[in-house]
C-alpha cells in the first residue's frame, strides 16, 4: 500500500527489554524495495545511463591510445633534439636557449599525460552526469568540450612531434633553433598576435 512518499508493509513486531524489532517478510521487503527505487530507474533514467557510459567509454578509450602514440612520437623527436645539443651549445643564441627550456619544461613521462586528460575526463564525466541525470541538459556538453580541448592538444602534439622526422642530422644541426620553434608550436592565440605585429 502506498501513501503519497510513504511505504507501508506488513511487519511483526518483536520487542525485547531495551529494543524493539520489526521483522518484515521477504516477498515485502521485495515489494518495498520495488516502491521505493522503481521511480528512480524508468525509462528517461535508463537512456541517459546509456548514453552516458556509450559516450565516454569509446571516447576515454580512442583519446588514450592516440595520446599514448603522440607523445610517444614527440617524445622520441624531444630525445633526438637533445642528443644534437652539445654538437650546437656554442652556436645557440639566447632566443634558443629560452626555447630550449620552454621544450624542457614539455616534456612528460606518457602515464603522466594520460593521467591529466582522465582527471578532465573524469571531472567531465561528474559534470554531464550531474547536468543530464537530472535533467538541465539532454546533451553531454562536457565530453563536447573536453573532445575540443583534448583533440586541439594533440593535434599540437603532433605537429610538434613530426617537424624532425625526415630530417638528416646534417640538417638538423645547421638549423637547430629553427627545429626548436618550430616543435614549440605556437598557440593559434599566438600566431595570429605574431601575424598582427607584422601587419602593423
């Protein structure tokens, strides 16, 4: 029987000399559960679930193995840079060493990298799980967003890892600082303030 919010079953009441029992059949206590959590998994509830857990699995899963792969590659363009800065030292100017330390300070051991892109993905998940479970966005923004930002780094990544390959080693010393900016990768924010300058 049910009452506006509350639930009711039949139950012995089993008393002692300090406490009191209730003791419910449990064909009841199957009922009661029912009542009580029925409402909360209907059929809206079940396809937002769904969509959840379909759009970040596969998501969380593709990022991971392409994030894996860039800095595996830029991480091998790094180490080859590096292994040519002593030939170079004397000849780097001081532009290149303030790059040199710029590319320094991006460099990241792989796990590290996979475990910054799981905390945006996991502070997205609790954002859309939050928004669409209850029912403010039927979309899930968060994992929009953080494919956005996700895809735009390692799109930068990238680039920054294939400006060495198909280099030869003569080349590579003789426009070394060249090499340098170019696996730096300047922000879009940048290239257009740089493009701005040279207009003006």
């Amino acid at each position: 029987m049910k009452q506006s919010s509350t639930y009711v079953v039949q139950a012995e009441k089993i008393s002692t000399s300090d406490t009191v029992y209730y003791q419910i059949n449990k064909k009841d206590l199957k009922a009661l559960y029912g009542q009580v959590f029925s409402e909360m998994i209907d059929e809206k509830s079940a396809e937002d679930h769904i969509s959840l857990t379909i759009t970040y699995v596969p998501l969380a899963f593709i990022f991971t193995i392409l994030i894996t792969m860039v800095n595996v590659r830029w991480n091998r363009a790094y180490k080859r840079l590096k292994d040519h800065e002593p030939v170079v030292e004397t000849s780097l100017t001081e532009e290149d060493r303030e790059n040199i330390k710029k590319l320094d300070l991006q460099y990241y051991r792989v796990p590290d990298r996979i475990f910054f892109y799981l905390v945006i993905w996991a502070l997205s998940a609790i954002f859309d799980a939050l928004m669409v479970l209850n029912n403010i966005f039927d979309v899930p923004w968060g994992a929009i967003l953080a494919s956005i930002s996700t895809t735009a780094k390692v799109i930068t990544r990238l680039v920054g890892g294939s400006t060495l390959m198909g280099v030869n080693d003569s080349d590579l010393i003789e426009n070394y600082g060249e090499y340098i900016k170019n696996m730096l990768v300047d922000s879009i924010a940048d290239k257009v303030k740089n493009i701005i300058k040279e207009k003006s």
